[in-house]
C-alpha cells in the first residue's frame, strides 16, 4: 500500500498534522513514539499553550492521547532509519520494515545532537543506525554501540546475541547498560565503556573508534541508536540553515512532496508553534494530493 502520507514524528506538530490529515480522510502512516513526546512529558508547567491555563506535560500528553485515540490515529511505534526518492512517491526504512507514501511530513523535533566525527562518511560502510536490519551482518564480530535513551536498550540485548563482543557506551546513568553501571550480560559479551565515543574511522570499512580519551577501539561495525537521527542523514538533499530545515510558509521543502513542521524547522521551540506549523503542513500536504 502506499500511503497518501507518512508523518515521521509524534510530538505536538506530527498529532496536530495527524489530526488534520484524518479530518480530510487521507490515509496516513504516523511513525514515532507511543509516549508522543518525551520534550512535552518532561514540562514541569506550561503556562502558554491556550485554553490549557497551568498545565504540567504530563497532563497535556495524556490531553493528546485521549484526542489521538478519539480520532482514531494508530501511532506505528517504529525509528525511521531512512528515506528514499522513488519517484512519485518516497520508500521509508523502520526497523527491518520498508513503507512507501506519496508525501512526507518530518515532524522529527529538534535536531539531535550532532554525530560523531566520521559517523556520516561510515554510514553503510559499518556504521548503522538499525539493529534489527543490520544485526546478522555482524555474528562473531566486535561490534561497538552508541545508546542514547534506555528504551533502546532491548536492541543491545539482540546484538549481543549476534555478536562476538560489544562494547557499549549509553549516554544516560541507570538501566541495564547505563555509564555508571557494572553489568555486562551473562556470556560477558557486552563491555561498558566509560568514555564516550569521539570518532569513527576506517578505510573502506570501519575499522576502529577512538573515545574521548584518545583509546582506540578496533571495530567491525558502529551501531548508534538515538531518539532522532539529523534530517539531512534522513533524508538525502534536504535543504538546511545550520540544523534545522529550511521551509517556506506553506511549510515546504525544497524536496516535491516533502514538508516540515515544529522545531525542526527552527525558533522558537514551542508546543503552539509546533502545532500551527503541523495544521499549515497538513492543509499544504492536502492540497499538493488534490493537485497531483
Ligand atoms: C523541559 C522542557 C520544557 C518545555 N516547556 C515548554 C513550555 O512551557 N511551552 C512550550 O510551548 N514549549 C515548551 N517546551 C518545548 C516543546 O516541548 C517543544 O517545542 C515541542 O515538543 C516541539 O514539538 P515537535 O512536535 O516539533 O517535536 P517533539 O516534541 O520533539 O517530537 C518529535 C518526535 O519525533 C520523534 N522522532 C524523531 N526522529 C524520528 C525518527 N527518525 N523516526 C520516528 N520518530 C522520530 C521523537 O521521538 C519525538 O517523539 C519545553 C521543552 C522542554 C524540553
């Protein structure tokens, strides 16, 4: 099937997208994550999104919810790892999973951190952001994972059924492999590093990382699983000023069929912001379907 659009994004501009593209009746593959947005959940108070008053994140996403589940709106839990041109349409990767869709919204938040040094260069060549479409390329080697948020934490646990030794380094303290933690799985396949990883390199392949201490690491191949992946490694072409996306008022990029809203698309980072850019990118998505 291919869908009419696929929203990669789940925060307030990717439901408020969502929303308008139901109220069309378009068919819509909503792709992120089931909790919506950790930015929002994490709000102690907001004060500035109307008709809320004093609200705390955790009440407005519970708010979302209820609206989302009313609509009817299905939230594929999936990290899309890549998209690619396919003509008319675009073919996006999730897990080991491939969709296809006639437009795109990116509704992917703010960009996350920038990669690592040599990360963009290796991608494909040993580096990859998915473990369970590239997992088996690695039984019995040396692997290397970047981990930035606990619930990926499951995807160490297959690799390390795969691989020969993974060293491990998460950017958070706690959960099963965390940087404060001693715990190494039951086969003593898994090493926590200590440091974290500055570089990626290699010749043809990846060959080693170094860490921010200057130790070298020999590697097969680098896994780095995040909670957003930068939209130009995304999405080959895409046009940006500096991290975010560049879109013009009928939230457009200068890819055919591909739109944007919310913080990626720059300042302020704001919940109304994000879900007024999300409502303009629907009605632009609905009519570029008419046209087409
Ligand atoms: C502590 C804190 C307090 C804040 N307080 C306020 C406030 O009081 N008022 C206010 O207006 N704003 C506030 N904000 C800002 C507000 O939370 C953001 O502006 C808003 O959440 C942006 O919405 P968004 O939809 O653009 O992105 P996000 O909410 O960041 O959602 C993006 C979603 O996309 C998903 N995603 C990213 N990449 C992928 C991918 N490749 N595949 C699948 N899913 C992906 C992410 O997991 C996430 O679920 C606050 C933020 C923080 C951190």
């Amino acid at each position: 099937m291919t869908y009419d659009t696929a929203i990669i994004g789940t925060g307030p501009a990717g439901l408020s997208a969502a929303i308008n593209l139901k109220l069309h009746n378009k068919t819509i593959l909503w792709l992120g994550a089931s909790n919506l947005s950790t930015k929002v959940e994490k709000s102690e108070k907001i004060a500035n999104y109307p008709g809320m008053g004093y609200i705390s994140g955790s009440d407005l996403i519970e708010k979302f919810k209820t609206h989302a589940d009313e609509m009817g709106l299905e939230i594929t839990e999936q990290m899309v790892t890549a998209i690619m041109p396919g003509g008319d349409f675009y073919m996006l990767s999730a897990g080991s999973d491939v969709y296809m869709a006639k437009t795109l919204l990116l509704a992917v938040g703010a960009a996350a951190a920038k990669g690592f040094d040599g990360e963009e260069e290796f991608l494909g060549r040993g580096v990859s952001y998915c473990a369970t479409c590239d997992g088996f390329l690695y039984k019995g080697k040396t692997i290397a994972v970047f981990c930035g948020d606990e619930r990926f934490e499951h995807e160490i646990d297959y690799l390390a059924e795969l691989a020969d030794t993974v060293y491990v380094y998460a950017a958070y303290d706690g959960g099963k492999y965390g940087r404060n933690g001693n715990k190494t799985d039951e086969a003593g396949k898994t090493v926590i590093l200590r440091k974290p990883i500055k570089k990626v390199s290699g010749t043809m392949k990846v060959s080693e990382i170094v860490l921010t201490d200057d130790t070298h690491v020999s590697i097969d191949g680098l896994f780095c699983l995040r909670n957003a992946i930068a939209p130009a490694t995304l999405l080959k072409g895409l046009e940006l000023d500096g991290a975010h996306i560049i879109v013009n008022r009928a939230m457009e990029t200068n890819l055919p069929g591909v739109y944007a809203a919310g913080d990626c698309t720059g300042r302020p980072y704001q919940i109304a912001k994000s879900v007024g850019e999300g409502n303009i990118a629907a009605h632009s998505i609905v009519e570029y379907l008419a046209e087409k």
